[in-house]
C-alpha cells in the first residue's frame, strides 16, 4: 500500500483555515461593555436570590427575560403576593384626591400619601407663593411589616397597590389593594369629602390568613420629617412635638427635648403637631400599645433649615376573625383650636392652652372674645382692644392691691416702732404687729390676693397668644407676621439668647415694665417692714426693676410679636390705672383718719389668716417659756 504524503499546498490550506477559526473566535469575543453588562446581570440575579434567602424584600417586577427564570423561583418561594407583580399598577404610578383645602398624591408603590398640601396658607410669610407641604420629597412613609406563613418578611411601602377611584355623591373614596389573588388582598380605602381637612381611613383585609401570618398583630409604622413653615424655625420648633389620646381621653405628649420616647397604652390617636400645622391618625378602635419618638433636627439654626424634628410611630394592628378591620382617619391641617374642635374628637386639645384654670381662661373667655374681636377688627387693633377689656375688668382687683398697700404706707411708722420696741424679742414684735393690724381693721394678705388673682391671667395669655392660629401672617405696624418677631434690624452677627436681630415690641414692652416697676416698687418697700430673718426686699426690688426689662428684653426677641404687643399694652395700661388710683381715688389722708377711727372701735373679728397667724405666734410663745423654765 503506497503512503502518502502531506505535500505543501495542503499545509497552507491547514495554515487558511487555522487562521480563519482564530480570526473568528477573535470577533466574538465579548466586549468590555458586554463584560459588565453580563457582570451587572449576574450580581442582580444573585443579590436577588441573596435578598430572599435573607428574608429580604423581593423584586417584584422585571423586564428583563433572562431573570424570568429566577423571578418564577422567588415566586414560588414567596408565595402569593407574586401576583402584585403581575398587575398593571405594578409600577410608579399616583392618584391624587382634592378639595377645596387639601391635596393629596397617593402613589401605587406602597399605597401611602407621598404629598399633602394645604391649599389655603403659605409658607414663611404671606405672598412667598409657597403652599405649606406637609408631606413632600419622601419625608413622610406609612408601612405595615407582614410576615408570610414561610417566615418570610415584607414591607408594604415597597409592594405594589392597585389603585380604584369612584365617586360617591361629592365624596372621593381611592382603594389601594395589595392582591394575593384576584379575591384575596389587604387594602387601604380613602374618603375625601369637600371642604374637610379630615379624610375617612381604612384599613382592611380580606383572605390573606393563608398567605400571611396572622397569629399575632401587624405591626404598623407612620413616620414624618416634618418641614419648617414658619419664619423662626426655633420658634416653629419649640411648639413641634407628638401629642397622643391614651387611656379614654387622657391627652399627654412626648415632651420637646432632642430625643423623647413615650409608649402609651389604648391609644386613640397620634397626632405629628407643629407649630400651626399638624398631621393626625385617629382610630376608631384603639391601639392597644405604641412606641412614639421624637427627635430634634435643628443642631445648628444657621444650616439646618429644612427641617424640625422626625416623628415616629409603631402601633399593632391586630386581626379579627383572620382579617383586619380599623376604621382611621388621617388629618392634615391647622393646628387651629375651633376648627379642630368642630370635629368633636378631642383633638383640639392638642392646642397648648395650659392645665387646670389657665386652660379654662384662655378657653371660655381668652379665645371667645378674641374671636369676636378678630371677627370685625384687623388683628392689631384687635390685641389692643382685648388687652384694654381684659386689664378694665380687672381693674377692680388692681385697686384693692393698691388700697391696701397704701393702708400698710399709712401703718409703716407704727410696724417701725414696735419693731425698735421689741427688736430683742422676734415673737412679741409679730405679735404686737398683728394686733395693731387687727385693731386698725387692715388685713396683711389684703394686697397679696388680688395680685395672686391676676398670675392665672397672665400666664393664660403666655399661652393663648403663640397658640393663636389667628395672629398666622397677619401684620399690624412694622410686624408683617404677628405670630412671629418683628424684626425692624438684621443683625450680622448672632448673639446667644438675643438672636441675630432686633424687634421692636419686646423693646417698647421692656420700657413699659421697667416703669410700672419703678412706679409700684416704692410704694411696696414703703408698705413692706422688713421681717428679722426675712431677705430685704427694698434690695431685692431694686434688682427686679432692671432684671425684669432684660429678661423680656432677651427671650421675647425671637417669640411672636402678637405677644409682646399684649404685654406693651398691657402695662401701659396698668401705669396709667395704677397713675388715676394713686392721684385721684386713694386720699392716704382719709386712710390715716380712717384707721385712726378704727383704732378707737372695737378690734374687728380676726379674719382665719389672722386667727391661725396668732395661734401659731401663741403656741411658739409657750414653747418658748416652757424651754426657759427647763
């Protein structure tokens, strides 16, 4: 058999075709663009799986074929709520709901109001063009945490809801289901009525008990970063906190310092106060616990400037039957006492007003007549008015303080010369000075009650006016916002307390003090003898005289001006009552004949002050003498 032979054209054919495979093989070589393509593609799929495995939030919706494959796996592991997946609303997408007040935008992923807007106010001040947002740019979230039957775990505000808008007469109900089939689902249902700040809230399911785990309750979470509106974010942010319904109707709040934490009991609603402005969730059946937080946001006024504090709430939602069923309702709105109290909820309680009887004050006299005031008069011209009818009507204690001070002028050189008579023996002075006050018919405390009747005014109106939504953007004079300072300066620099400009009514309302002190004090040293082992209080009025301008000075820079108005008007007034008084109605003259007189009656029955004050005084007497025969 002849062998054969490779001869020299087959070896360049060989050598061709070798050529060719490496030039092909060379061509279909992936690119470094297809390199991280196929690199991003795997890390997907795989992070993906990781996030399952880890109990993690799932993907539920894909393009991409080549993921198909994985997605049917992580259905299969996640059981029914897949099916989201598979619906049209099953992407970004938002339906808002609107009336005369409010706006709100409801987005698809989570089911949750992503935007709130009030329609009728501005932010900073009048004429910014900026509606006041209380809900914008993800700073709000309502999430329930669901557990499925394999344990896997998923937050509903990044699932899927499939929104249905009807109309049922003016109202407009939005329902946001999250399926599991087309039977079974959880579901949020919205009621907007017109001209209403409230909407109807529910929450409700229906056959989820076998894709969820309803053996305890859900667990509910509502957050919110709350804007600042107002033209001083400290200000703003001293009147921001979390009030809550607890117990019946016990109204209670977090407190306002940097990071506060309640956790009441039956809780009927939460309510994410600002200064004017506030977010509530009220419900028809009550929490039966709640973890509410507070945290303060404002570290430096200079930068941070968006923002006020976080709120947080985590309450349990617990199932009925294997189904939810809370009837809610969300407001967003003023924090304005009337409108508040027209819902007859008990909301309008979270109004600031003081316990006890300053609340009662600023509620059955303070916000009645200032509304009747403010109904027919610019709201300037309103506070002055007020202030002039509240210090008229209170003229009448005012004169009883001052007559008895100038009864106690008129008795001072007698209390002096018992207290050199006696100056040895402490117990035997007080003594005699209470029956000279006795036979004189002239009661010590008689100047103390009337000043101690007007304190509850007072501070009734420390709190009436910075809680008066009214006073919002509402300007008189050189004040464009009598709800917040007047500032007439801008200052380049910040001084710590002061702030960084000048306001003019805490300066007139320093000055007013500073003279209705300086008036009255002489007259109170003049009727005050000094008590052994009492503090002078000659020395320690004269300090007053100028601590207490300052002190206004100071702190009333940066509160709202509606309040310091009150108070320059308000010792104005009283200067020029306590000046008619002392000139015109007190004669000291028929005071001293007067007490004069009453020395020669009879001494008058000892009032209960005085009874107890001389039994006590004869009681330290005989313990005395029974120390000494020892």
């Amino acid at each position: 058999m002849e062998e054969k032979k490779l001869d020299f054209n087959s070896i360049i054919g060989f050598a061709l075709i070798f050529g060719i495979l490496i030039w092909i093989m060379y061509q279909n070589q992936p690119t470094e663009k297809d390199k991280l393509a196929a690199k991003t593609k795997t890390e997907k799929v795989e992070n993906t799986v990781k996030k399952v495995e880890n109990n993690q939030t799932p993907i539920l919706a894909t393009d991409s074929i080549g993921e198909q494959a994985q997605i049917q796996k992580l259905n299969a592991t996640l059981g029914n709520f897949s099916y989201s997946a598979t619906l049209p609303s099953a992407k970004e997408n938002y339906t808002f709901l609107e009336n005369n007040l409010v706006k709100l935008k409801i987005a698809n992923k989570g089911g949750y109001i992503v935007e709130a807007t009030l329609k009728k106010f501005e932010k900073f001040k009048k004429g910014s063009g900026q509606l006041v947002e209380l809900i914008k740019n993800n700073n709000s979230s309502l999430n329930i945490k669901l557990v499925t039957q394999n344990t896997i775990s998923l937050d509903t505000k990044n699932l899927f809801f499939e929104p249905t808008l009807s109309k049922s007469g003016d109202n407009q109900i939005l329902s946001m289901r999250l399926k599991t089939s087309e039977n079974n689902y959880l579901e949020y249902v919205y009621v907007l009525k017109p001209n209403d700040y409230m909407l109807d809230f529910d929450i409700r399911s229906q056959g989820i008990q076998n894709t969820i785990n309803t053996s305890k309750p859900l667990e509910l979470e509502w957050d919110l970063k709350a804007f600042r509106n107002e033209k001083s974010i400290s200000y703003e942010n001293r009147y921001a906190e979390i009030y809550f319904e607890h117990e019946e109707d016990k109204i209670d709040y977090t407190g306002v310092g940097d990071a506060e934490e309640e956790t009441p009991n039956n809780v009927n609603f939460i309510a994410f106060k600002q200064h004017f402005f506030t977010s509530i969730l009220l419900t028809k059946k009550p929490f039966e616990t709640s973890k509410l937080s507070s945290t303060y946001l404002v570290k430096d006024e200079k930068t941070d400037t968006i923002f006020t504090k976080q709120f947080k709430a985590k309450v349990p939602l617990a199932f009925s039957n294997g189904n939810l069923d809370y009837k809610m309702n969300f407001y967003f709105g003023p924090t304005d006492y009337n409108v508040l109290k027209s819902y007859d909820q008990n909301i309008e309680k979270i109004v600031p007003l003081g316990w006890g009887i300053f609340g009662w004050i600023n509620i059955f006299i303070f916000i009645p007549l200032f509304g009747f005031l403010g109904s027919f008069l610019a709201y300037g011209v309103a506070i002055i008015i007020f202030t002039i009818l509240i210090k008229i009507a209170m003229s009448p204690i005012t004169y009883k303080s001052f007559l008895s001070q100038a009864k106690m002028k008129v008795l001072r050189p007698e209390i002096t010369e018992l207290g050199e008579k006696y100056k040895k023996d402490a117990m035997k002075k007080q003594q005699e000075t209470m029956k000279l006050y006795s036979k004189a018919g002239v009661n010590p405390m008689a100047g103390c009650i009337p000043a101690l009747i007007q304190l509850p005014f007072m501070y009734a109106s420390f709190q009436f006016f910075p809680s008066a939504f009214e006073l919002r953007q509402k300007g008189f004079l050189w004040a464009d916002d009598l709800s917040s300072f007047d500032e007439i300066i801008k200052l380049p620099f910040y001084i710590p307390v002061y702030g960084d400009h000048i306001s003019l009514f805490p300066i007139l309302a320093s000055i007013a003090i500073f003279f209705y002190m300086k008036m009255t004090s002489g007259d109170q040293q003049m009727a005050a003898p000094q008590q052994d082992g009492m503090p002078d209080m000659a020395k320690i009025m004269k300090i007053m005289i100028y601590v207490s301008p300052v002190m206004m000075l100071l702190f009333f820079n940066n509160y709202g001006s509606g309040l310091s108005l009150y108070n320059f008007i308000s010792n104005l007034i009283t200067i020029g009552i306590m000046f008619v008084i002392k000139n015109y109605i007190v004669d000291s003259e028929k005071i001293h004949a007067q007490i004069q007189e009453n020395k020669l009656k009879e001494p008058k029955k000892q009032g209960k002050f005085q009874q107890r004050m001389q039994a006590m005084l004869e009681q330290a007497e005989a313990q005395k003498a029974q120390q000494k025969k020892k």
